[in-house]
C-alpha cells in the first residue's frame, strides 16, 4: 500500500505541475495577443493620423495656393522646409519676397557665383571636421529664404561632390545664412552627405550657437605681426580654403556684382598671415583661426588701361564642435588712402 501511495502522490505533483504550466502558456499566449492587439490598434491610429493630416495639408495649401495667401508660404515653410532643413522643399514653385524660392540649375555651373562659392565653403568645413576631401562637381538646386534680392538671405544648397581619390560621386547638402550685406558675416548649419541628416531637428535646436559676439578685428600692428604665422607660397596650393575665404570676402564686399567670376580670377594673393591659439595644430588643423590677406587685383580704367589695386582683407572663423557649425566674419578695403582712389573705380 505505500508504494501505491506514493505513486498516486507523485501522480497528483505532475498533474499539478502540468497544469501551472498551462497555465502560464495560456496567460503568456494571452498577453502576446494582447500587445500585438494594442500594437495594430497604435499602428492603424498613426496611419489614421497621417492620412488626416496629409489631407488637411493637402486641402489647406491648395487653397491658399489660389488665393495667393502668405499664410500659404508659411504653412509650406513649416511642413515642408522644417521637416528637411529647407532642402527639399519641392512643392514650392512660386518665387516670393520674404519666403522660400526654389531655384533649379539647368546646366552644371548654371547657378550665381555666390551660391558656387557657398557650396564650396560647406564642403570645405565636412573636409575639416570630417577628415575627407571632396571636391565640389556641381550644383544642382539651391532653395533661397529671404525679404528681397538685396537683404541676407539663407541658401540651402543641393550639390554634387566628387572624391578626387576613387572619383566617386555623392550628393551633398549644406546651408548658408547671411546676417547682413556689407561685410561678411556668413553661418554654415548644415554640411553633409544627402539623407545622412538631421531631419527637422536642425531648426529645434535651441543652445546651438548663434555667433553673436564674433567680431572683425583690426589690421595687426608691426610689433602683433612678429606673433602671427606666415603662410608660405607653396603651401597656399594645398590650402585652398584661404582662396576660398578672399573670394567670399571679396563677393560679400564688392559693390558691383557684374562680372563676378572674372574679376575673382583677377585676384592674387601676396601674404597671408594667421593667428590662432592652437599652437601646436598644423595649417588645416586649425579650428578657430583668423587671417590677414594682402592681395592684388587687376582692374581696367575707362580706356582700358591695367591697373593694380593693392587690397586687405580681415577673414576670422569660428567653429562649434558640438553642433559643427560655423562662422565666417571678414571686411575688405584698399590698402592705403592712395589705393583707394586706384579702387575706386572699382
């Protein structure tokens, strides 16, 4: 009778334990269900979502498309320039003062030569902080915000870039903003490889800088000159962002915007010096950095007579390696009250 005993009792045990463990397969296969219920009801509610919102977008815009509202222009500025750092912002056509304009380059140089020189500039600061050296091949489109064509205005630049290693290609994107129109006073935000970005969240950024308290210093002193950093000739070739930085000077100064191009050629550098704190950082190392230019350029009178204008030009960067913004702030002048009167028929 104990072996029987015994067996009934360990009969009941397992019988026991099946059951607990049924029952929590039932309960787990339960909870599964349940979450994968409340996951298709969340998913089926953000579709929902969407699609009210695009069709409330979609109703919205194309009235005030026909009205020729400004609030069509910001509506369009919010849902579509926020969502994609103002890059792709296509569904804009209309140019308008104080909005976004979208602008197509039908051939590859086919754009202004401000636009040129800003795309190279955001490809030169990815080159500086990302360690690469792409090149600019062409400009595809550039959307421009701004009141009118003589106030500052923000470029955000769709681009081709090439690697002169592997002669690969790759679409770029970066932003320039303009604070104002009589010196150069220009922020880059954006600078990088097309869909590697930020998505919207460029302009939420709240403690990014803004470079408010950048300043132009003066021409240096004799005495200050002995401090600075002498760049050599043979190494102005292997640091073509100092040519970059007097024609963006030079752009942003020049009273007369005809010609551009070829007056830029028309410019040869003759010294260029350079302060920083970071002693120990070579030429392209340097993060925030200020430079003295001295420069000549060509210039033809009214009978067509060469002439040499001996300039200056004051360029001072500023980088924030959190955000990887920049700023660029510099003024251009003649080198001499007699040089003045050389220029002025500049």
């Amino acid at each position: 009778m104990g072996k029987v005993d015994l067996a009934r009792r360990n009969r009941s045990r397992l019988g026991k334990k099946r059951l607990e463990k049924e029952k929590r397969r039932k309960k787990q296969a339960l909870a599964d269900n349940e979450f994968k219920k409340k996951s298709k009801e969340r998913e089926e509610k953000r579709k929902e979502r969407e699609e009210r919102e695009e069709k409330i977008k979609t109703r919205v815009l194309g009235r005030f498309r026909l009205r020729g509202s400004a609030a069509y222009y910001d509506r369009l500025h919010r849902d579509l320039g926020w969502k994609s750092d103002g890059f792709d912002v296509d569904g804009l056509k209309t140019r308008r003062h104080g909005r976004m304009a979208v602008f197509k380059c039908a051939e590859p140089n086919d754009c202004p030569v401000i636009v040129w020189l800003y795309a190279k500039m955001g490809l030169h600061r990815y080159n500086m902080l990302e360690g690469t050296n792409l090149q600019l091949h062409s400009v595809e489109k550039y959307n421009r915000e701004g009141a009118s064509l003589r106030m500052p205005a923000s470029y955000y630049i769709t681009c081709v870039a090439e690697d002169p290693c592997t002669g690969s290609l790759v679409h770029f994107q970066t932003s320039s903003h303009e604070r104002n129109m009589y010196e150069l006073n220009v922020r880059c935000f954006v600078a990088r490889p097309q869909n590697t970005g930020t998505m919207g969240t460029l302009s939420n950024d709240k403690i990014a800088p803004e470079f408010n308290h950048c300043s132009v210093p003066k021409w240096p002193s004799e005495d200050d000159q002995n401090k600075f950093y002498v760049v050599q000739e043979s190494e102005l070739e292997d640091n073509d962002w100092i040519r970059l930085y007097l024609e963006l000077v030079f752009a942003y100064t020049n009273p007369s915007k005809r010609h551009l191009q070829r007056r830029l050629s028309d410019l040869k550098i003759v010294e260029v010096m350079v302060e920083t704190e970071e002693k120990d950082a070579k030429l392209k190392g340097f993060i925030d950095v200020t430079l003295y230019i001295k420069y000549h350029q060509e210039i033809r009178d009214a009978k067509r007579r060469a002439r040499v204008c001996k300039r200056r030009a004051i360029v001072r960067r500023f980088v924030d390696l959190r955000t990887q913004r920049m700023c660029l702030r510099g003024n251009d002048y003649p080198d001499s009250d007699h040089q003045a009167d050389i220029c002025g028929s500049n």
